[in-house]
C-alpha cells in the first residue's frame, strides 16, 4: 500500500490548493474527488431531466462514463470522452455535485472508483469523505477548515480576480447554504473522522498551512 493523506473539510476552505500544492511537494498524485461529484451532476443537468427515482440514478450512473486521466501531472476529468475539467469549476456545477452527492447509490459509485483510482499509490485525496469512508486507513488525515466569512471572503476575491463582480452576502448565502446540504445529508455527510487532525486556516497564510501539514507528515512518514 502507498502513503495515503486525505483531506477533508468544507467547501472554500482551500482544500484543493493545499492538497496540490503538497502532492507537488511529496511527490504524491492528488487527486480531486469533489471534480467526480461535479461532473456526475452535471451528467444529470445535461440529461434534460433531474433523476429524481433510484431508478433514474442507477441509469444515470450506467450510462455516464466518468474518466479521470492524468496529463503532464494534472487530473483531467472526461465526461463521455470529453475534457470538462474547466466545465465544472463553477457555483452552479458545485451546486450541482452537492445536490447529487445526496444518494447513497451514486456516492457508492462513486467511492469505489476512488478506492481503485488510489489504490497502491502515494496519493493525497481531497473530498468531505475520504478519511472516513474513502481511505479508512489513510495514514493521515487532515480536517481542512476556516470561518464561514472567511470562506466566503476568499470566494469573493477569488471572483474578482477572475474579473466578476461578486455581491458578499449572496456568496455567503452560498456558502453557508453548502455547509448546510453536506453536513446535514444522511449518506456520509461531511465530519471529521476520529482520527482525523483539524487544521483551521482562518488566521493562517497557504504558506502557513502548507508547513504546519508537512510538519505533521514529518511525523507521520517517520512512524
Ligand atoms: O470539493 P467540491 O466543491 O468540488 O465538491 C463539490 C460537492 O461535491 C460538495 O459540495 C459535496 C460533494 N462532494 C462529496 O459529497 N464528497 C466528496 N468526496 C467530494 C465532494
């Protein structure tokens, strides 16, 4: 078996910065699970027709091909043969993976894809399940989380270097509204495993972060 670190927390919390800049650091394939979730969700959108039954879901996961391929070093994300990995990064598609993430059926879908994707690799995972689901036995675990407003801030700036012009109470609401769905939803919802170390990065810079997570791989890869 590899070295398997998850990462879990709450969306905005940098979860998928951090764990890419540490896979370049260690060495590790990181790969992004929240980007399956997207792009099922948005399989579902395109569909014309939200799968509302369990029978609806199981044809949905059936007839969808979900690939995810590594290109010069970065995930690249297929949606029946097509590149979507720029598609998904948007509110709506992670609106989307949130409201789809919902159901048991797809999540076990999804989940055994990501067990076998990492299986035997030194692999850094992010997600709101892994260390408690996903990597059961990930030597580490790392609970990623911030402030709620802090969250949002960062969202807001990150728009606004994209050139948007964000209103902050509506990426709030947002925000806020996310914690809600992943948190409260009966299938794994999204909580610390016991083993799990929380590292809150609300007064913390990346680089901060970056080092307090190497220190505690420091430690761990010795054992
Ligand atoms: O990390 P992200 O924003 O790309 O995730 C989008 C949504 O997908 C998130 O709101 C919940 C869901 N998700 C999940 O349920 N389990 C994961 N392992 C990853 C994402």
């Amino acid at each position: 078996m590899g070295f398997q670190i998850a990462i879990d927390g709450p969306a905005g919390a940098g979860k998928s910065t951090v764990a890419k800049e540490l896979a370049k650091r260690l060495a590790f394939t990181y790969l992004d699970t929240g980007a399956m979730y997207r792009t099922l969700g948005l399989a579902a959108e395109l569909s014309g027709c939200w799968p509302e039954t369990f029978e609806d879901r199981i044809r949905l996961c059936d007839n969808t091909d979900i690939d995810v391929r590594f290109l010069e070093g970065n995930q690249h994300i297929f949606l029946n043969g097509r590149d979507v990995s720029g598609d998904i990064r948007t509110e709506h598609c992670g609106r989307l993976a949130s409201d789809i993430s919902k159901y048991p059926e797809v999540r076990s879908r999804l989940v055994t894809m990501q067990q076998k994707l990492a299986s035997g690799m030194n692999v850094i995972m992010d997600g709101r399940d892994i260390g408690t689901v996903v990597l059961p036995d990930a030597q580490m675990k790392i609970f990623l989380t911030a402030d709620v407003e802090e969250r949002a801030a960062r969202r807001y700036k990150e728009l606004k270097g994209k050139g948007q012009e964000p209103v902050f109470e509506e990426i709030l609401a947002q925000v806020k509204e996310r914690d809600i769905q992943d948190t409260t939803r009966s299938a794994s919802p999204l909580t610390r495993a016991k083993d799990g170390i929380v590292v809150d990065s609300t007064n913390l810079s990346f680089n901060e972060v970056i080092a307090v997570i190497l220190a505690i791989y420091g430690e761990r890869a010795k054992q």
